[in-house]
C-alpha cells in the first residue's frame, strides 16, 4: 500500500472536532505492517466528516510523499492525457470537497529535480483550475546546523543509509533562504504568500 501524505488544518473548535473524528476512524482501523502501525484515513472519511459540514477544515497537497506530487512525476516519466484528467478531476473534487478556497496546492523550496518539476506544474494546475497554491518548508528539523543530528536520529532507526541529498531543505528556511531554493517569478512567489497569509485570517481563536 502507499501512504500518501496530506495536512488538514482546523480553522476553528468545528474543524478541529472534524479532525478528531478522522483520526479516531483511523486508529481504529490501524494495523502493524512492515514494523510499523499503519494509521490511514481514508478518502471516505473526509467525504462523511467533512463533506457533512465543509468550511472547517484546510486540506493541503503535502510534500513529494503526496498523492498529487506522486501522480505528477507518474505523469512525468509517462505523458498521458488520460491521467492529467484523473490528477485535475482529483484536484477539482477535493476543492468541492473542503468548501471553495479551503484547499491548496502545495509547492516546497528544493533544488531536486523532482520537486523543481511538481513545483512547476502545481503552478500550472493552479491557473487553469483556480485553486490556489502555497509555499510551506517540509520541516524534518529545525534549522541546518541540525542536519548532521537529524541524520544520525534517521541512521539509528533503519541503519546506514543515505539521507543528505533527500532531506537538505527540510527544515525551517527565513524567507531569503526559501526564495534561493525556488525557481519561482516574483509573481508567483508574492502570491505563495497573499495565500498562506489568507490561511491565517481564516482561522480563528479558539478553547479546547
């Protein structure tokens, strides 16, 4: 099985009850698998939680780990029209989904080709679709400095293995570090961020 990756954010005590209800379905129903507990949440849950009562929680495409970026650099190696269909009918379903202006494309500052590409058609996607995109660092670790302990933590768990080049922009970047990472105009960067700053005027305050 593939364990896409994908965020939900609570915009307010509704979303973040929606949340809850999602997890709770998903650990009920985990597993063990190749050492690990498996705890999926599956489409269908967002559909019955979610899709009841849409406008309380953000969904966002996540990283390179995503099903969007994943079905992307399928589409990469293998240009078919068929599966850019499927990829925009997918994107245009979870917009419906989350409530017009509660989903996201997510595009990530990285100079592996592989994310260079995604980012690149995440734009694309975005114009022709009308669904907004943001920037977000996928953060393993706090700052660079922290790479070689991040490493060694990662080397602990499943032996020596090569991690440098996968996870050297994964962690916390200040705006020009992010910007020296990103093969993005001017434009476009501005507009990432109108869309993360819209993300924050959407949430509200509120007491758990």
């Amino acid at each position: 099985d593939r364990y896409y990756h994908f965020i939900l954010l609570a915009k307010d005590e509704i979303g973040h009850e929606q949340i809850r209800e999602i997890s709770t379905r998903a650990w009920i129903r985990s597993y063990m698998a190749r050492g690990m507990r498996r705890v999926p949440t599956y489409y269908q849950d967002l559909f019955d939680v979610i899709g009841a009562n849409p406008g309380h929680v953000i969904g966002s495409t996540a990283c390179l780990g995503g099903a969007l970026a994943t079905q992307l650099l399928k589409f990469r190696d293998n240009p078919n029209e068929l599966l850019l269909d499927k990829i925009e009918y997918w994107c245009q379903q979870l917009n419906e989904l989350f409530g017009e202006g509660n989903f996201f494309l997510e595009l990530q500052p990285s100079e592996n080709k592989e994310q260079t590409y995604v980012n690149r058609k995440i734009i694309g996607l975005s114009e022709r679709l009308n669904i907004p995109y943001i920037i977000t660092t996928d953060s393993h670790y706090l700052r660079k400095s922290d790479a070689r302990i991040h490493k060694a933590y990662l080397n602990a768990q499943d032996g020596d293995r090569e991690v440098d080049d996968f996870y050297a922009t994964t962690y916390m970047m200040d705006t020009a570090e992010l910007e020296s990472h990103m093969d993005l105009t001017r434009e476009e960067l501005d507009k990432a961020y109108a869309n993360i700053l819209t993300i924050k005027d959407m949430c509200e305050d509120y007491n758990l």
